[in-house]
C-alpha cells in the first residue's frame, strides 16, 4: 500500500478558493472582508486588463503549492492594492496601462562586492525561471493562490556577492509620475509617501521561498500586479511583496518600511502571517479567499511555518510585528 504525506503546505480541497463557486455566481466579488461588487465592473476591469499585451514566459514546473487550487487570473488581476495608481482595488487594472515595464533595470548595490544593473531580458536569459504556486494573504483579510513566474531572490543575491556587513536588504519601487498618477507633483494628499520601500532580513532574503517574480499564469506580470518585477514572500503579509522593483540594495541597518513609517502602531518590519495577532483594523485568525463566500482558518506562516519557522524561534511574534 502506498502512503501519500501531504506536506504542511497544502490545503485540502474543502478548504481552497472554489472556482467553480465563482464562475456560477459571477454577479458578486468579494471586496474587503463583506463587500462585494457586480459582474459588470469585473467585466469591465478585466477588458482593460486584456488590452495590454503579456507575452507568454518559457519556465520550468516545480511541486511549490501542488495540491493547491488556483485562484482564475481574472479574479488575481482584476483585485489589487497599487497605491501608485489608487486606494481602490479595481482600479488599477484600469489605470496600469500607464506604466512602462519594458526596458527596466534593477540595481543592486550596497554591501556588495560586485554591484551590478540587471534588466528585465537579462532575468528572462540569465536566471532559470520558474513557476511557483503559492498562498498570498493581505493584512485586510482575503488571500488568493497564484502561480507566480520567477526567479529565488538568493540566486540574484549570490551574484552580487554580499559582504559580511550586509544584515537586510532594501528594496525600493520605482518613482515615475508620468507612469504613476498618485506620484505626480503637486497632488495635495498623495496615498502614500514616495518611493514605496520594503526590507527584509538576510536570512529572510535567502530563504529559498522568497521569490522575485516576473510573470503569473503562464506570461509576464499584468502592470497592476507589479510588472514587471516584483517581490513574493509568501509566509508574510502582501504588503511585504513589494512591487515594480528598480532598486535592491543590501544594508547593514534595519531599512524602515512604507508602513511602518505611516503607522507604526498598526505595521511592523516583519509582518509575518500571525493568526494569533489581530491588526488592529481587521482579525487574522480567519480570511476569506477570492471567488469564496466563506471564511477559512488562517494557518501560522500562511502554512509555511516548516519552510521558515525557525527564523523566529527566539522572537516574541506579538512583539515583533
């Protein structure tokens, strides 16, 4: 008899993002935690979403996420937070199309020995690519599983050479107010202060989950998902996978984030998947996926608590948000 363990990542049938309940009630999507929306404006984000070309990507099929149901594309690129365009969730995928991804360098530097400029074709022609299914949780409550397309940040990383010195690694998004509308000089309340920032831990860096993605279903990322490079780290919350990426730069301070510089009360550095610790706005114990109208248990580490678990070991997580 053969016996089938189920690794700690996957998700049971009962408990994924039901498809098929989504596609026979395509008048409803949920928004936030209650909200919902008609199918008339999925329609009409999606058929925005449609007029930009995405090229089809050449990669290599891993067993990240096997077991997982997928969310549709239509539901992962037609709900998004993208500040640079707008507080809302759908629209971004109306107003991406301002954004340029091709030609786009990415510089890494810092505590480096070899700083370098890396584009977009040299990740295409240089670095294995490959696809990764993963779960996506936002801090607001609702999660999604998507097949991201991309490259483990360690092998960009190891490429530079890192110094004893570097201890976290910076990222930053790019500022562009002809591409980003919320950038544009002289707009009284912008969403949020500019350029967006994220960071991370070395050893968080180096996992072998975390991921820089350049494409999702098979082609290159849609604009409003980040095109066309942007972070993955699926045990921590969405804001974390910062997007549109022009700078990756390793430090030997705690870089400060977005976040954490608007409201340090409510957002930490780590934003780990906690079910434990609520936001102050919103409970984590359970979310709600895309295409769902029920809610499920949130799993520890967004369920890859055996993958990074013990990075946090001596942490007090209720600390250390």
């Amino acid at each position: 008899m053969t016996i089938i363990k189920k690794p700690d990542w996957y998700i049971s049938e009962n408990e994924v993002t039901d498809e098929a309940l989504f596609n026979k009630r395509r008048n409803f999507l949920k928004l936030g935690a209650a909200a919902l929306v008609s199918s008339s404006v999925i329609a009409e984000k999606l058929a925005a979403v449609e007029n930009v070309k995405r090229e089809s990507l050449k990669f290599q099929k891993t067993t990240f996420g096997k077991g997982l149901e997928l969310n549709s594309y239509d539901q992962a690129s037609t709900y998004n937070n993208f500040y640079e365009f707008s507080t809302s969730k759908s629209d971004p995928a109306k107003m991406a199309h301002t954004l340029k991804p091709n030609p786009w360098d990415v510089e890494i530097l810092g505590e480096v020995e070899n700083p370098m400029v890396i584009s977009l074709e040299d990740i295409y022609n240089s670095y294995p690519l490959e696809e990764r299914i993963y779960r996506f949780r936002c801090v607001e409550g609702w999660s999604m599983v998507v097949p991201w397309i991309g490259v483990t940040l360690s092998h960009i990383l190891q490429k530079a050479k890192p110094t004893s010195k570097a201890k976290y690694v910076k990222f930053t998004t790019l500022v562009d107010p002809k591409q980003f509308p919320d950038q544009k000089a002289g707009k009284l309340f912008p969403n949020i202060p500019y350029p967006y920032v994220e960071g991370l831990r070395m050893d968080e860096a180096m996992n072998e989950l975390t991921f820089m993605s350049v494409g999702m279903y098979g082609k290159m990322l849609p604009n409003q998902n980040g095109a066309p490079i942007r972070l993955v780290v699926p045990w921590k919350y969405g804001f974390k996978s910062i997007k549109s990426i022009v700078s990756i730069e390793l430090v030997e301070e705690e870089p400060l984030n977005t976040w954490k510089m608007i409201n340090d009360l409510e957002y930490g550095f780590y934003a780990n998947v906690n079910p434990n610790v609520d936001h102050p706005r919103w409970s984590q114990a359970k979310e709600r996926k895309l295409g769902s109208f029920f809610k499920t248990e949130t799993l520890m580490f967004n369920g890859y608590e055996k993958e990074v678990g013990h990075m946090y070991k001596d942490m007090d997580l209720r600390r250390y948000i």
